[in-house]
C-alpha cells in the first residue's frame, strides 16, 4: 500500500477511528469493500425488472444499487487492500483550489504514520499535528532482516503491524532492535559471523574466477549466449 499510494514510502497514512468517523458523518456512505470476480447478476435482473414493470420505485431501487457496486466493489485481484470506503456527495465537501476536500475532525484521527522516505522538513510539522490531536505519531522503517516494514515513535520505541493494529514489539535485536521471533538471540542481520563472512567469500564463484583472471571473459561469454537465445 506505500508503494501504490505514497510514492515510494515519501507520503503518509492517516488511522482513523471508525466510530468517530460514523458520529460525525452520519449521511455519507461508509462500508467494506466488497471484492467480486464477476458483475453483480442481481444488477441484470433489476433492470430487467424496472423495464418490465416500469414503476419508479423498482427504478430508484436499482440506482441505489448501481451507485453502491459502483463505489463499494472492487475486482478480487485488489483484495489484498481490505478497504474501507467513505463516500460523500457534493454537499459534504469544499471546493479548495478546484479539488473537492472533505474537511475530517481531528478527533476522528487515531494516529499518523510517515513513510521512510517522507521528507524530513514535514517531519516536526506532522508530529505537532498528532500532538495537537493527542494520537500516536509512527514511523515507518525498513529493515535489514525484518520481513515486514515497522514503525517508531517520537521516544525510538519499536512496534509492529500484526494484522488488526500498530502495537509495541515483544521483542527486538539487541545489536540493532529490529523486531525478532521470540526464539531468537539476534535478528539474522545481526546473526552473521566473521565465520560466516569467510565461508561465503570462500564459496563465491565470481570471486574464483576473478582471482585466476577470468571473470570478465567468463561473463562476456555468458551475454553472448544470452543473445544467441533470444
């Protein structure tokens, strides 16, 4: 999701909190996502319907049920995503500078997470906004070992993305404090051993072939065999 919406880790994610959201829009449409590998069939047999009986009210069901497909379904290739969707009319929104702006509480907010590469001059300003709002305020990190990104605070305190939540980490690398399986001494980063080292450059097979001389003829060999192939 920071690849797709925050040019690559340099935007930021706002957590709301769903009940506040709920009190203070309680007209806009606000539901889960619903992901479909095909068209909605019961939309085919609506239209059938208002064409056949042509009373209004079988019309105005079946806009009500275009419009929420419309907005409140998606294809099964996005699922990943587990969006939420928060659809407001005309009314609900500012025209600011030609853009439509919906203007949300803070109290709706429940944190702020910047990416990695969010810019270091915006850094202080976003977290004044999450204090100012008393909500959390995270940054996110990508690690040398740790599978997933994770997040710090203001205080360097560690935490984790399980799936439902942000939460502190039960356990962290001592060396470099990236989160690690409760089993482990060290992150796998950290784990490496001069022994180690020496195995994998002992094991290298461009290191040998450089060492007798014979990288770069080995390598030009491997291009041209590469085109022969295409």
């Amino acid at each position: 999701m920071w690849a797709h919406y925050a040019q690559n880790h340099s935007g930021f994610v706002v957590e709301f909190d769903v009940d506040k959201l709920r009190d203070s829009f309680p007209e806009v449409g606000f539901h889960d996502v619903e992901y479909m590998d095909e068209a909605d069939s019961s939309i085919e047999q609506m239209i059938a319907r208002v064409a056949t009986t042509l009373k209004p009210r079988h019309a105005v069901w079946l806009r009500d049920a275009v419009l929420a497909r419309s907005y409140f379904s998606k294809h099964t290739s996005w699922s990943y995503e587990n969006e939420i969707r928060l659809v407001a009319s005309g009314d609900e929104v500012e025209d600011v500078g030609g853009i439509s702006i919906l203007f949300i509480p803070l109290e709706c907010l429940a944190s702020i997470g910047v990416g990695k590469n969010f810019p270091d001059e915006m850094v202080q300003a976003s977290q004044e906004i999450a204090d100012r709002a008393g909500i959390d305020w995270f940054r996110e990190v990508i690690g040398k070992s740790h599978p997933q990104p994770y997040f710090t605070n203001v205080d360097g305190e560690i935490f984790v993305h399980n799936g439902d939540g942000i939460y502190g980490a039960d356990h962290k690398c001592p060396s470099c404090e990236e989160p690690i399986a409760a089993e482990a001494e060290l992150c796998p980063w950290c784990a490496i051993t001069d022994d180690d080292r020496l195995l994998a450059a002992r094991s290298n097979p461009f290191r040998m072939l450089d060492s007798v001389g014979a990288l770069d003829r080995y390598m030009e060999g491997i291009e041209q065999i590469k085109k022969s192939l295409r």
